[in-house]
C-alpha cells in the first residue's frame, strides 16, 4: 500500500536551521542530521554554519545553517514533521524571536507560494534576514524567492545584520 506522499513528485524543499539557547552549533548539526532521516525525503546538502546576532530579539548569538532536501511530504506534512523535531530539542514557543534551542522553518517549497493559517511559504521574513539569505546563496546561489526576486539581491537589503560563516 502505498500513502499520498509516496505518490508525489519530489518537491525541492529549503529548510531553515537555528539555534541560540544550550549547546547550539551541536543542535544545529545533530538537527541537519535529523533532516537526513525524515520519511519520504532525501537530503541533498547543507551550508556552512554561521552566527549570527538576534533579529528583532535578544539572547544570545544564533548557530544557522540552510538545508536542501527533495520531499514527497506535502508543505504541511514536512511542516508537522519539522515540528516534531523542534520538540524533542526541547522548543518552546513562548513569544516570536524568543531565543531557542532549535528553530526549524520552511523557508521554500518548490516554486510555490502557499499562505495558511499554520503556514506561510515562502517564509515570510525570509528576504529581511541575512542569516537565512547568506547560507541559501551559499547552498542554492542566485534562487528565486516566489513574489519577492532573487536572495542574492535581497541580500543587499541586510547588510546592517552581523552574519559570520563558522570554520568546520
């Protein structure tokens, strides 16, 4: 028998990584880990890490990285799956741009744009932050975002956010 997700197209997905609270460049690649092993997904490749001050927060300096992956899972599939990894991290949502130890978003799907009540694709504040934009280049270079133009322009609008790649 097979299920919904094994009859889709593979869709390419980008998946945000971040964490500031505890061990955080170790969640951070632990979690990269776990995206290798979501059901109906293959992971296809990981930036380098990079630190990154708060947006719009406080706490302490964020551990980033941006993952590639091709997924049958529908958006709100990967979305509840991305959750439940967030949750054995031990993430709490208490308020937005709280500090965490692990912070996992959708950031595209495909070439869509898909606008729920849980779930907005592409993620909305994705061309206001450089810690998602500079490792999506890295991995993906010049990529359209649906309704907003290409990261690698978008770029230009942050470069007032301290960003540094980490050495492996």
């Amino acid at each position: 028998m097979t299920t919904a997700s094994e009859e889709r197209d593979p869709v390419t997905a980008f998946i945000g990584v971040g964490a500031n609270l505890g061990f955080s460049r170790d969640a951070v690649l632990n979690a990269l880990a776990d995206l290798s092993r979501l059901p109906s997904t293959d992971f296809v490749a990981s930036s380098s890490l990079y630190r990154s001050a708060p947006v719009d927060g406080d706490g302490p300096d964020y551990v980033n990285a941006v993952a590639e992956v091709e997924t049958r899972m529908s958006a709100h599939e990967l979305l509840v799956a991305l959750q439940a990894i967030e949750t054995r991290y031990g993430r709490v949502r208490t308020t937005r741009n709280a500090p965490r130890t692990l912070d996992l978003d959708l950031l595209l799907y495909g070439d869509g744009m898909l606008k729920t009540p849980d779930l907005v694709v592409p993620h909305p504040r994705i061309a206001e932050r450089a810690f998602v934009l500079t490792p999506l280049i890295e991995l993906a270079g010049p990529v359209v975002i649906p309704g907003q133009g290409r990261a690698d322009t978008l770029v230009a609008r942050t470069t007032d956010q301290r960003i540094e790649r980490l050495e492996s």
